[in-house]
C-alpha cells in the first residue's frame, strides 16, 4: 500500500487548525468533484462514519471513514485523529496530528496509507504522487479558509 506524509505550518493556534481539518463537510470545498456525508450523529467522535463521493454521475468511488482515534488538541498539547477507511474500492488509513510549531503556530503533519481496490501495485507511485498532491491542495485549502 502506497503511504505518503506531508507537514504544513501555518499562522493558527491549534484549536482553530484542528477545526478546519477535521470539520468532514468543509473538505467537499477542497477536495473537486467530491461531496461529504456525516453518518452518525454530531459532534465527532470514535465511531463516527462518514462518506466521500467523488466522481461525476454514475461514475463515481465512494471513501468510507471511520474515526477510530480523537483527541482534540487541548491547551499547547497536540491533537490527533486516525480515519481508518472501510470502502468498497478505497482502503488504508489517514491520520492528521496537529502539534504546537515555531512562534506560536501550529504545525499538521499529515499521514496515509492509501490502497485502491483492483489498482495493480506497479501503479503504487503514481497513486502515491497523486494523492500527496491532492491531499496537499486540499490541506492548504482548508488551512486558509476560515
């Protein structure tokens, strides 16, 4: 399975940066052609489920999630959160750990593991590329905006 990690500092404190990744409907505003449905009631939580659908149409792959570890960043202690993914055709995991960083920001480190159903493993760069690419924008993305 393809892993990749990526790390970005920016000017938030860490309660403010945790909201921004880890509130799911806010990532369909960074991820195109994706849309996010909660399934288990508010606030998150381990167990907590949802879904992303990406794709036009009928032709599209569906991201299953389940928060498996929560812990928000309280005070200058950091915060993490692991999705373990449970798809039809996406699995592997994702964490986002939010840790105090330099001057009062915030630093997110970012780690995936990443394994497409039926995709042949001689594709595992490509598919390890593309997602730290994708990931990354929408990251920033979500960082940026309030």
């Amino acid at each position: 399975m393809p892993t990749f990690s990526f790390t970005r500092t920016v000017p938030l404190p860490l309660d403010e940066a945790w909201r921004r990744l880890t509130e799911w409907p806010r990532h369909a505003d960074a991820v195109p052609l994706t849309r996010i449905e909660v399934l288990t009631p508010a606030p998150t939580h381990v167990g907590t489920r949802f879904v992303a659908r990406s794709g036009l149409g009928p032709l599209t792959v569906d991201d299953l999630m389940e928060v498996t570890v929560w812990r928000p960043p309280v005070d200058d202690e950091p915060g993490l959160c692991r999705l373990e993914k449970h798809g039809r055709t996406v699995l592997g995991w994702a964490e986002i750990e939010v840790v105090p960083g330099p001057g009062g920001r915030s630093r997110v480190v970012w780690r995936e593991e990443l394994r497409v159903r039926f995709l042949p493993r001689a594709f595992d760069g490509v598919l390890r590329r593309t997602a730290r690419t994708m990931f990354g924008r929408a990251a920033n993305r979500l960082l940026r905006q309030a």
